[in-house]
C-alpha cells in the first residue's frame, strides 16, 4: 500500500508542474486589499466583486489581480469577460486633461454643496479614479473641502 501511495504522490508533483491541466469554472475567494478584504467569485461567465469599484464599472483591481493569478487556468471568456464591457455595461472613456484643470472642475463640484463620493466624481468627470481620490485628499489636507465622515 505504501508504493502505491508514494506513486500518487509522485504524479501529483508531476500534475501540480502541469498547470494547464486545470480550468477553474467558478470560485469564491477572499481577497485581502489594502483597505479592506474583499469576497470575489467567478460563476457563469461573470466576475463579482464585494468593492465599491466593481459595483461601479464591472471591474475592480482585485477581479484584474485574480486574473493575472490564475490566467493559465481560467476560461478564456474569464479573462476577455472583464477587460470588455458587459451587454448592460456603458463604456465611460477617461478625459485626458492636466491635472490642475482635474482639480479645478473636482473643486466645482463640491461647490455644489452634494454628498460626493469618489466613483460619483469620477465617472461624472470622466477622470481616472485614482487621480479623484489622489486629488480629493490633497484639498482636504489643504482644508479645501471636508469630508462628512457619516457618508463613509
């Protein structure tokens, strides 16, 4: 009994070796960001994501993250299906502008005197998320605007 044992072993290095062998048709993972940990699953064609991003745009850096980690396992229509916008899906094309005329519109909308979230912003100035976040920061630290910590 011990051979055979031993046999097994042998041919699971050998299939671990072997990647390619295995294509994952649906999981649930925990994802730990740097903010937060995140559950995320691929099921029936479609990623899901537990952060606010993915419920924004269908696509979040963690979803990117797996599919790097896993893209010789995954179904082609896993890697194809975050990378293209869904049926229901609109497409938002990123402004490329300097960023103090980012900042100069960024601060015309908290002039607003409206509850403004960074996604909210991002998507209505059609700016990348990550500048929106890099700039709203920047006018807190400088006493600018306030954020309403009960809308966090």
């Amino acid at each position: 009994m011990r051979s055979s044992l031993i046999g097994k072993i042998e041919k699971a290095k050998r299939y671990a070796q072997e990647p390619g062998r295995v294509t994952l048709s649906s999981f649930t993972a925990d994802f730990h960001g740097d903010n937060a940990n995140h559950v995320i699953s691929y099921a029936e064609g479609k990623w899901q994501c537990g952060c606010d991003f993915f419920s924004q745009w269908g696509i979040c850096s963690h979803s990117m993250a797996l599919q790097q980690m896993l893209a010789g396992m995954l179904p082609k229509e896993a890697l194809a299906s975050a990378m293209e916008p869904q049926s229901e899906e609109k497409v938002t094309v990123l402004r490329e502008i300097s960023r103090e005329q980012a900042k100069q519109e960024v601060q015309q909308l908290f002039w607003s005197r409206r509850t403004l979230y960074y996604s909210d912003i991002a998507k209505e100035l059609r700016l990348d998320l990550e500048l929106v976040v890099d700039i709203c920061r920047e006018l807190e630290e400088n006493g600018e605007v306030k954020v309403d910590e009960s809308a966090l």
